[in-house]
C-alpha cells in the first residue's frame, strides 16, 4: 500500500497478503494519518475497503477530507504507474520487492 503527495512517494508499505479493509484501515491510522500535514485532501480510487465507514470516520476525525475518483478512471490514479514503475525496476535489477523498497525504509 501507498501513498503519494502530488509525485512523491508518502509512504508504502509490503505486506505478503491480499489487502483486507482490516488491514487497510490498520495503515490509514497507524502509518498514513499520522505523516500529514493538518487539513489535506485525500483522494482514493473506489476500492470497496476504502469505502468502509470507519475509515471514512479516521480520515474526517484526523482533521482531513475524502475525495474519491469517478468511477473506471485509472487514468487519474496517480499511483498506478508508480507501481508499474517500481515492477520494471525490479524486473530490470532482479531485486525482490523487499530489496527494491529497502532504501525507501532507511
């Protein structure tokens, strides 16, 4: 999971398991809230688990607004080619997902 601010990488996290609305509210309160600034726009594409009241709640309890894109419109997803960046860069370096994302930890 990530997250960008206008073309810079917030924040990412790996995880070895298919994202559940348990686990993605578990990252929107416990990595991603707490690195914004007071009063931002958060814009998310209509996943189903990004849609759950409890996240919804999080977000406008953290002082922040909830945006979603228009349905079937991956074009405005301003992190889908950052993943498909980081897949080629893998491909190309022959790195695991752990390797490629390891200096972003540090």
């Amino acid at each position: 999971i990530g997250a960008l601010i206008g073309k810079t990488l917030l924040t990412i996290s790996l995880f070895i398991a298919n994202i559940t609305a348990d686990i993605f509210y578990a990252w929107i309160t416990q990595d991603f809230l707490p690195k914004l600034l007071p009063a931002c726009v958060i814009v998310m594409d209509n996943a189903t688990f990004h849609k759950r009241q409890d996240i919804q709640t999080a977000i406008a309890n953290a002082g922040h607004t909830l945006e979603y894109l228009p349905p079937y419109s991956p074009g405005l997803n301003d992190i889908g080619p950052k993943w498909a960046q980081a897949k080629a860069i893998r491909k190309k370096e022959g790195c695991s997902i752990e390797q490629l994302f390891a200096a972003y930890e540090i």
